[in-house]
C-alpha cells in the first residue's frame, strides 16, 4: 500500500494506491487523520485510482475518511468505482461486513 498527499491550491488529495487490507488497512486508519490535518481548510479529494484491494477493514476506513471528511472520491475503473460507491454508501449491504 502507498498512501500520499498532494495539497494544492483549493484542494487536497489523499492517494491511496495498492492493496488496503489486515496491517495496511490499520495503518491508513492510524495516519489518514494527520496527513489530512495541514488541509482541513480546503476540499478533500481521495484519490483511490491505484487501488487494488480493499478487504473489510480497508472499506470500513475508506467509509470513515468519506463521512468524516466529506470526501470526493476520485475512481477511473469498474474495480475501483465499486470501492467508491462502498465508501460513499450510508448503509452496509454486505452482509460479511455486519
């Protein structure tokens, strides 16, 4: 997993690239708060383009950077737009996530 963070003028990007799951997905959840911080003045774009996988824990942090920060997310395939509706949905529908 690679997460970076491109700050620009008028918005910010969190990228995450790579597979989110077990250790990584606890990691992201343990430093997406403090890469965001420098940033909470502008619009926050996360960036999930080079997503790969994402196992429960991975969705539940992408879910939580959405609703905690309002998020766009940036998605470009099938794959990865299926991580961005995930992140964006208001309600679990998998049940192995209940």
């Amino acid at each position: 997993m690679r997460i970076s963070m491109n700050d620009e003028a008028g918005v910010a990007t969190l990228k995450v690239e790579g597979r989110v799951a077990g250790p990584w997905a606890t990691e992201l959840g343990r430093t997406w708060p403090d890469l965001c911080a420098p940033a909470r003045q502008k619009r926050l774009r996360l960036d999930i383009r080079g997503l790969t996988f994402a196992d429960q824990k991975g969705n539940q942090i992408l879910r939580e950077i959405v609703r905690t920060t309002g998020a766009e997310v940036v998605a470009d395939s099938p794959l990865t737009q299926y991580f961005a509706n995930r992140a964006a949905a208001d309600t679990i529908a998998d049940p192995e996530e209940k």
